[in-house]
C-alpha cells in the first residue's frame, strides 16, 4: 500500500469527522434549550422521552468521534512504518473507516432525535 494514499485517507477522515462533528455541535447546542425544558417538563411533556436519549447519544458521538480522529493522530506518523506492510495498513483502514462510518450513523440517530423534539 502507498504511503501517500495512507497518509492523506487518514488526514481526510480526521478532518471530515472534526469538521461535521462542529456543525453537529453546534445545531444541538443551539436546540438544547428544546432538550432541557423537555425533559424539565417531566414524564407528561410530550416529548420527554426522546429528549432524555439526546444526551447520551450526544456523548456516545463526541467519545467515538474524539477516538476515531485520535486513532488518525496516532497512526499519521506511523503512515512509513505501515505502507510496506499491506496487512496491517489494511487492518488500520478498516478499524479506522469502520470507527467513522460508525460516527456517521451516530450524528444521523443524534439529529434524527434532534428533528423530533422540533
């Protein structure tokens, strides 16, 4: 595997998660207040309970974006040490791409959750 494509595959997903993960941010924050008086409102507001999985899939979402961009940190130096051995290059992408795909889907439950208490 090239060294090349390694390095800028594990560049372009940190900066791809990083950058989606601001605007995911930043619209859920802008909507909290819609998630606290939801879930202040108690069990009778209607949409209490699907305001109370909006925090904990907003933080399973942080935690695997931070891992998943971490891992891209991590490994971007070692993009040499790698290349000259396709099974553990292979092995890097798919735990890497599979962490982001696995991101992907987190952000979309997360706004699906988010379009809901709208």
């Amino acid at each position: 595997m090239v060294s090349t494509a390694l390095f800028y595959t594990l560049s372009t997903i940190a900066q791809t998660l990083a950058g989606v993960l601001a605007i995911l941010l930043a619209v859920v924050l802008y909507s909290f207040t819609r998630v606290t008086d939801a879930i202040h409102g108690g069990p009778e507001h209607p949409h209490h309970e699907r305001a109370k999985r909006v925090r904990p899939q907003l933080r399973w979402a942080v935690r695997l974006s931070l891992i998943d961009i971490g891992l891209c940190f991590v490994v971007l130096p070692l993009t040499p040490v790698l290349a000259p051995c396709a099974a553990l290059a292979v092995g890097t992408f798919v735990v890497i791409i599979g962490g982001g795909i696995w991101c992907l889907f987190l952000y979309w439950r997360l706004m699906a959750s988010m379009v809901e208490l709208l």
